[in-house]
C-alpha cells in the first residue's frame, strides 16, 4: 500500500513538473513565433516562469532575438533533476545517458504537444468565431501562423477548404512518433517520466 501510495506520489509530482514544462515551452514558443508580449496571457506565462528562467538569463540570452535560450536550459535542468530525483527515489541508479535524452524528449514532447492542441483550438475557432478578438484567440493565431504560413504556400486553400492544418498535423504526428518515441526508447527510462 505504501510504494502504490509513493509510486502515485511520484507520478503526480512529474505531471506537475512536466506542465510547469509545457509552460516553459510555450513561453519560448510565443517568443520565438514574436507573439504579442503584452497579451494577457503572455504575461501571465511570463510571470509564471521567470523566477525559474531569471538565473539562466544572467548568461544565456536569445539567439538572433527570438529563441530563448535561457527558457530552454530552464525546461533542461528541471526537468533533467525531475528525473533523476525520482529514479534515485525509484530505483536507485541512474543513467546519465538516459536523464539527457529524456530530458530532451520531454522538450520536444512539449513543444509538439502546444501545436498540436494550438491547431486544434485554432480550426475551432475559424469555425465558430473566425473574426474572434479574445486574447487567447489572438495569441492562438499569432502561435500558430509561423508554421501554417510556409504549408499554406505550398498547399493553397481550395476555395473555403484550407487543407494546411491536415498536413502540420500528420508532420506533428511522425514528427512525435519517430523523433520523440526513438529518444524516448533511447533514454531507456520509464516512458511516464517523459510525456504528458
């Protein structure tokens, strides 16, 4: 009764870990697409993650001022001390090999993760509001338009019908399946530990 109480311990403190991840993610994301700073919602992830980010800033800064380096070592370490805590609890030992890869499996997980339920909102919204003010609409829009921008060259829309979302999602689809799942088995660790 005790390690199923403890195994459920450990597995609510990395879902916990792995949305504070996700928020880390998104704040990188909506820099890295120039979202609307002073979008409520941005501020609101801002603040959430600068106490964590803050000391990464002092020494790693924005690579040709859009992707935030200080945010991804932030999601790195935690999420790489996430793991090793909780295998050291676990088990015992573990792989330094295994926490890196895991560590960035979870990064791409994340990432992933946002645009897929990004497009998700985004296809709602054309549907229900397509002229839709909200800040979360607008940041929604503003999160997504650097990959759609590039399919939708390619993939012109065929009169109401824009087929572009159809495309990201299956990219998003391999993308997680052979990227994310080959270092997910390369880690050699709990798949739990890694995804959403």
């Amino acid at each position: 009764m005790g390690s199923q109480l403890g195994s459920a311990g450990l597995l609510l403190v990395n879902t916990l870990i792995n949305i504070y991840i996700f928020l880390l993610m998104l704040r990188f994301l909506l820099q890295a697409s120039r979202a609307d700073y002073y979008n409520p919602i941005s501020q609101s992830v801002v603040k959430v993650t600068q106490p964590a980010v803050r000391p990464f800033q002092s020494f790693l800064g924005p690579v040709m001022g859009r992707f935030d380096l200080a945010t991804l070592a932030t999601a790195f370490v935690i999420k790489a001390i996430a793991i090793i805590v909780i295998l050291q609890i676990g088990f015992g030992v573990f792989p330094i090999a295994g926490v890196v890869i895991g560590s960035v499996a979870t990064i791409a997980n994340a990432l992933l993760k946002i645009y897929f339920f990004a497009l998700i909102v985004m296809i709602i919204l054309s549907w229900v509001a397509p002229q839709a003010s909200h800040p979360g609409a607008l940041l929604v829009m503003q999160l997504v338009e650097p990959i759609m921008a590039p399919v939708r060259k390619v993939i012109p829309p065929l009169g109401m019908i824009d087929l572009s979302p159809i495309v990201v999602f299956i990219a998003i689809s391999l993308i997680d399946a052979f990227v994310v799942g080959s270092l997910t088995r390369a880690a050699g660790i709990n798949p739990i530990l890694i995804g959403l």
